[in-house]
C-alpha cells in the first residue's frame, strides 16, 4: 500500500496558515450576496445533477448513476459544469433577475488557478445588454475587494506577482484589438464573409507569428494557441480588462451582434492574466442553439473526448420563449484569490478535495 506523503488540510498546523484568507472569503461571500440582494436579484439553488453537463468540446464531467426507487432503472448524469441550462430554464420560467453561488464540478488536471469541484457565482437578468453586464460585473468586483481586511488588501486585485487596482477603472478592449496588441496579427481577417472561421489562414497566421500550427487544425485552436501564447498574461495589467467582441466562431451561447454578424456578444474579465468572469447576451433562437451544440457535439468526437447529450429539456424552454436577457459567470474562488493576494486556489477552499 503506498502511504499518503501530504498533509492533511484540516490539520490545525495546516489550516492555520490559510485561516486568513478564509474568513476573507466569508466576509466576500456575504458581501457579493448582499450587493445582487440590494440591487432585485433573487437568489436560487438549482440541481447540480443534471442530463447534460455542458457541451463545450473541451470540457469534461464527472458521471453518475440515478437510479429510480420503483423502477430499479438506472439513469446516467452528471455533476453540472457550470448552472447556466438550469438557471435559463427559470428565466424562460418567468424570473427577470436571479443569481446563484454554486458549486460546479470539472474534471480536469489541478494547478494553482483549477479545482475540481469550485464555486461560481451565475447571474441573469432580463433586458439587460453587454453595458449592464460589465457594470454589474464590475460592482461586484469591488463589492468583493471593499470587504477584505486591509491586512490582505491593498485595493488592487492581485496574482503572480502583478497588479490590477479597479479604482483606476475598467479597461474595455477587442478581441480584435487585444490580437493586434499583443500579438500583431488581425484575426478579424481570417474569417469568411458568412462569419465562419477560416482555418487555413489563421493557422498560416500563428505560423507566420511563430506559433505552431496545421491547416487541418480547426480555427479554434489556431485562435487559443496564439491567445494563451501572446494575449491572455497580457490582459488586466494595472487595472481589469473587460475583453469583449468576440468572433462569431467563438459566440458559445451567445446571441451575434444585430448591427455585425461576425462578431459575437460575449465578455471575459481578465486582471492579472487570469480569467475572472465570461458572460454573454443570451442566444434565445433555439434553432441556432441546437445547430450549435451539433456543432460542438462533432467537435467532440474529433477530439476524441467524452460524449455528453443535449439537454432537450433546454432547447424546449428555448422554444417556449426565452426573454432577452445577459448572464454572467464567475468564479468565486478566483476572484477571493485576486481579492486576498493568495497564490493558489488550494490557499482559498476550506478543504480542498482530497489529492489521494
């Protein structure tokens, strides 16, 4: 039997040494929840079991077996990657305003930014636009660093050694001008004029940049390989980044822009290098959901990854009527790691899971 060489977490010696930021992350937590409180948001707990996890092609869940009482069938789902299907459905339900702490699962390697199971704050709100989105997003943030003690604060968001203050502002950038910026290439002109990626041209783009890439590589991972090679640790430095327009290639759930097709109505926030939030306003054409997920569901298979089914229960709330609305996606523990200074994400979980 091989013996376990790592501390235990709840050892009072090991604890000892995060109990800071953890009631950090408390006085965070009630403070986040009081701001969507004060501002009509009400809060909801929906299942974390659910028939489909998410199809986004890199994602992987974790599995389980309901089985019925009186039937004795058994049903697989699993561990939700993130509430977003479920928290739609009470949009399309008839509730204008929601949020939800909760927690999601993701079954991907550890580091010092990624946990197996962590929190994420989601909210929603009906006739909201990609403005509303950013300012609520950036109320939030500021509701969190207003409630860290100074002793772990210095007002700005913190991570590697870098600093991004919110008190200086917001910066709101392009995708197509954060490439540009960062990585001198203009990734606008690799789409096709139907807004569909051109995977040829991008991958001769990143080659010709100094990045490796095929033709027979789809755009996507041409567009992330120059994105983590040259853009993302360049984003949020001094002050937050709002990275928003997004390619029509990489919309995810989001509706494209009325006025410009080959742009998406998505947002990520970045401070630091690191991802903080994404959010979009909201697909409601449930036909162009569905070709999406078929998209994503074949995207998959090339991958060779995990195949999950499309919630059809979704697509029917879809159908039903979905108002217009934006969402956001954050995550709680990432933003109490920028808010306290801390290093790793294991410094801000009351127990993370067990290593083995």
């Amino acid at each position: 039997m091989t013996q376990k060489t790592t501390v235990p977490s709840w050892r009072p010696d090991v604890f000892a040494r995060r109990r800071a930021f953890l009631d950090a992350r408390a006085a965070i937590l009630k403070a986040v929840r009081g701001w969507f409180d004060a501002n009509g948001f009400v809060e909801v707990d929906t299942p974390a079991l659910q028939l489909s996890p998410g199809l986004e092609p890199h994602l992987r869940a974790f599995a389980t077996e309901l089985v019925e009482p009186f039937e004795g069938k058994a049903r697989r789902l699993y561990l939700h990657t993130s509430p977003e299907y479920a928290m739609k459905k009470l949009l399309a339900a008839g509730v204008p305003r929601l949020f939800q702490i909760a927690h999601a699962w993701r079954n991907e390697a550890r580091s010092r930014v990624h946990h197996p199971e962590f929190t994420m704050i989601e909210w929603y709100a009906v006739d909201s636009h990609l403005d509303d989105l950013v300012a609520q997003c950036a109320h939030v943030v500021r509701a969190a660093l207003a409630a860290v003690p100074l002793s772990l604060s210095d007002g700005a968001l913190r991570w590697d050694g870098r600093r991004a203050k919110p008190a200086d502002g917001f910066e709101r950038l392009s995708v197509a001008d954060a490439f540009m910026r960062y990585a001198q290439v203009d990734v606008m002109a690799t789409l096709n004029d139907d807004g569909t990626g051109n995977a040829g041209k991008l991958a001769a783009v990143a080659r010709a940049a100094g990045i490796p890439a095929d033709d027979a590589d789809p755009w996507d991972d041409s567009f992330f390989r120059i994105f983590v090679d040259r853009v993302e640790s360049n984003l949020g430095m001094e002050r937050p980044t709002f990275l928003e327009r997004w390619p029509a290639p990489l919309a995810a759930l989001a509706r494209l822009d009325p006025a410009d097709p080959h742009i998406a109505e998505r947002v990520e926030l970045y401070a630091t290098g690191l991802e903080l939030a994404n959010g979009f306003v909201e697909l409601t054409d449930a036909a162009e959901q569905r070709r999406r997920f078929a998209d994503d569901v074949a995207a998959k298979a090339r991958l060779g990854a995990p195949a999950y089914p499309v919630d059809e229960d979704f697509l029917a709330a879809l159908e039903h009527g979905l108002p217009p609305a934006a969402g956001m996606a954050m995550g709680f523990d990432r933003l109490v790691m920028a808010a306290t200074g801390a290093t790793t994400i294991d410094d801000v979980l009351w127990l993370p899971v067990d290593p083995g």
